[in-house]
C-alpha cells in the first residue's frame, strides 16, 4: 500500500467485498472495527471481530457511525457492499442529507459523496477496497478460456464506444449489444435486472454485456464489480460473456468467476 493504514473502518453493505477487507486487515494485522448495515449486512461478518469492534446500524445513522469510529481509533475508513436491502430509519442525518441532496443532479452518487464529505470533514481517510487490494482489479485482456468470436469482436469494437456515451449520460454503466445494436441500457435497478429485461427481448441470445465507468463516479464507493452472481444472469439469459473496464472493475471471487464462466462457455473481457 502507498499508505499507511493503523485502523480500518468497515461500513459493510451485502456479499462478499466486506469480507475480503476483513480478512485483509487480518492478514496484515491491523485493527479493524465494523459497522454493519441494518438489512444488507451478512450477520455472518459480526463473527469476524469481537463484539467490541461490531455495531448494527442503520444506513441514515451516519453520526452514531462516526461517533462509533472515533471512539474505536478508526483512520481509515471502507465503504463496500451493497445496500439495496437496507432498512431505513427517520434521523436527522437523513433530514440533512434529503436537503443537499436536492439540489445534486445524480442522487445515487450525490449519497456516496455526501457521504465520503462527511468522514473526511471529521479527519477520516476515505479509501476503496482497490487501494487496499490493488490485486483485485481486472487486468486488460480475456480472462477466460472461452474466447469471444468475430461476431462477438464485432459488438465489442461497437459496443464499448456505446456505452461510453451512454455512461456520460450519467443514467447508468452497462448495455446490452446484440449484432452491432444497443438493445437495452441501464436502469436503476441495476446489471442484474438489465440482463434479465434484455433477455426478454427477441433475437437476444448470443448477446454481450458492456460495463463501464461513469465519467464523474465514486470509485472509493462505487467501483463496478464483477462476480459469479452476474455471470449466472448471463447464462441464464443466453448471453455470450460480458466487457468490463480493465483497471477500474474490481472481479469479486476471480476463481470462481473464471472457473464457472468456462464450465458454461461464456467469454470475460476487459479493454
């Protein structure tokens, strides 16, 4: 690390990142305190640290957070893992946030960095988990046995540029490209759901996802990530493989990811 990290604080959403920092800062001894998101967080992660070091919060209870941190030694703090799950409670943090965030054109990213603002206005150094595991971001190339085809290449040489324009909209990072043509894009609800809608769509199968980053994205908080969950939508759906952003995707389990993409013949590329 370029950094020097003395006390890692874990705001832990769902899957599997927030237990990859836990058994870094394991691994490295250094000391760790968690807290988890009410609703999104693996209960399984409170095993991982005593019980002094854990909190259960709410999302909106950023203050307690900070508080939690202070009084724990905390200097640097991680935010991994999803939050669609997330339970809600009225706080004043909430009051504020609603405010500011009214007048932020992006909601979804205006929270992250809201957010970020408001550990670093307190003295926090705010990191991603790729800063920590560098080793965890997509090299450029195919990852997979299974290599993309001409026609594949074809949609990829299309596609990329697509998507590109399509993340400088600022609505989403993902496409769908089927024979040289975007035939669906993001929505809030995200890749999953993107896959699923598009494979509804006739003449779909043999279809390419395209991943990218948006111009102006968090990446301490937000960095696109890659795992077996999405390679599943894939398969299920009767796509090809999937294109993300070499250097800037985070590949969540690679083994797995790589190991269950060749078993059903789906290419994984980064450019």
């Amino acid at each position: 690390m370029p950094f020097k990290v003395n006390h890692i604080g874990l705001v832990a959403g769902d899957k599997n990142l927030p237990v990859l920092v836990t058994d870094f800062a394991k691994k490295n001894k250094i000391p760790l305190s968690i807290v988890g998101i009410a609703g999104s967080v693996n209960s399984d992660l409170s095993k991982k640290v005593d019980a002094k070091n854990y909190k259960n919060l709410f999302l909106t209870e950023l203050s307690k957070t900070i508080l939690f941190f202070k009084e724990s030694g905390v200097d640097t703090v991680v935010l991994v893992g999803g939050v669609n799950t997330a339970k809600f409670k009225f706080t004043f943090d909430l009051v504020r946030m609603f405010f500011k965030l009214l007048f932020m054109k992006n909601k979804y990213d205006g929270i992250l960095r809201l957010v970020i603002t408001e550990f670093e206005k307190v003295g926090f150094k705010v990191v991603g988990i790729q800063d920590l595991m560098p080793n965890l971001l997509i090299k450029k190339g195919v990852l997979t046995d299974v290599l993309p085809s001409l026609k594949n290449m074809d949609d990829v040489k299309f596609g990329v540029p697509e998507a590109v324009n399509f993340a400088l909209t600022d609505k989403g990072q993902s496409v769908i490209v089927k024979g040289k043509t975007v035939i669906a894009t993001e929505k809030f609800s995200g890749t999953d759901a993107l896959i699923n809608r598009a494979s509804k769509l006739k003449n779909s199968r043999g279809a390419i996802l395209i991943k990218v980053v948006k111009p102006q994205q968090e990446l301490r908080a937000d960095i696109p990530v890659l795992g077996v969950n999405t390679i599943k939508s894939l398969v299920n759906a009767g796509f090809d493989g999937v294109v993300v952003q070499a250097g800037k995707t985070i590949i969540d389990n690679e083994k797995e990811v790589i190991t269950f993409a060749n078993k059903h013949n789906i290419f994984v590329m980064a450019v």
